[in-house]
C-alpha cells in the first residue's frame, strides 16, 4: 500500500502515503505523522486537526496497519464502519432536564456575597505578618554577661559605639545588626 494520497491539511492541500483503509476512511503518514482522511480532508475535532504518532494510533488502526482487519469492518456498510473505525469518546455529554412544577412558586435569588478580591487578602496577610515596632536591644557584657537594655535609636544605624557596664565598669563595643529584629554584638578590648 505505498500509493500517494493528496488531502486538505490545515488550509493546504499536502500528499502522503497511504498506510491503511477501513471503510471510506484512509490512514495516511505524512511527516511522521497519521491522519485519519475522510472524503478528502484530515478528520479535525475542536477546529484542530487530529493528528497521531505510531504509539498513540487507536488500537482499530494498529490492528489494520498490521493487516488484521476484521472481517467485520469490511462486510459493514460504510456509514457503520465510520463510527466503528474511530474511537469512541469516554464521556457523554448530559443534557439538562428542567422539571416544571406548577404548584411550586418560584424561589427568590439571593444576591451572592461580595468577594474580598485576592490583591486585598494578600496585603492584609503581609500587613499582618509584620513584626510590632520594636522598643529596645538587649547588649550582653562579653566580660559579666549583665544584660543592659538599649534604646533602638542609639545604633539604629549600623555604626558601632561604646558603651561602659553598668556591673563591672569596664568598656566594650556595641553595635546594632537587623536580624528579623534588631540584635546587639559585643566586643572587648582587653
């Protein structure tokens, strides 16, 4: 079966080689590629042609690419062997039943709940996660560890600068690092 077949193809007419038949529908590779041509034209579903490779072909044309066709498909008449050859969807699609119901009176509709758009919710989120205002830096002497309380202004900052311990009277540099709040470093001079 290497005849050529010339069919429409995405607003073109393109040429391929005739792989397999079932029917009045034609398995034709093109740009190794399958397209299944009914009356001179790819078969297209959602206005996008269907197109398959060698390991997504429906078992109906692996079968009749091998030469197994049943006999059931070449007795068939060929509007039945149509829907035979292609796949059948897994869905169905439901139509809606609308239920009248003279005594019932019409329900009032309520007016849905206003939204909080997401841009919204997210800034509050982030305003929330903000830590509070913080009021004072605790600075541990490297020499006694007392613990002396700090106004955040004094190293706000970054510079460092020298503080004396209120306990042991001795000297020692203090400087003001961001974390996720403000902490102190100490240094001693001896």
């Amino acid at each position: 079966m290497a005849d050529a077949v010339s069919f429409w193809l995405d607003n073109k007419m393109s040429s391929g080689i005739k792989a397999a038949v079932i029917g009045n529908q034609i398995l034709v590779h093109y740009r190794e590629r399958y397209y299944v041509i009914a009356d001179g034209a790819a078969l297209m579903k959602g206005g996008r042609t269907i197109r398959y490779a060698k390991s997504t072909l429906p078992n109906v044309w692996k079968r009749a690419l091998r030469g197994l066709v049943l006999p059931s498909y070449s007795e068939l008449p060929e509007a039945e062997s149509d829907e035979a050859a292609m796949p059948r969807p897994t869905r169905t699609k439901k139509e809606r039943t609308i239920v009248n119901t003279p005594s019932a009176a019409p329900a009032p509709i309520a007016a849905p709940a206003p939204q909080i758009p997401a841009k919204a919710s997210q800034l509050r989120k982030k305003a929330e996660a903000k830590p509070a205002a913080q009021a004072s830096v605790t600075a541990g002497c490297p020499y006694c560890s007392h613990k002396h309380e700090l106004p955040v202004e004094k190293g706000k900052n970054g510079k460092a600068f020298i503080l004396v311990c209120g306990k042991c009277s001795t000297e020692f540099a203090v400087r003001f690092v961001q974390v996720v709040q403000y902490q102190a470093q100490t240094a001693g001079f001896r």
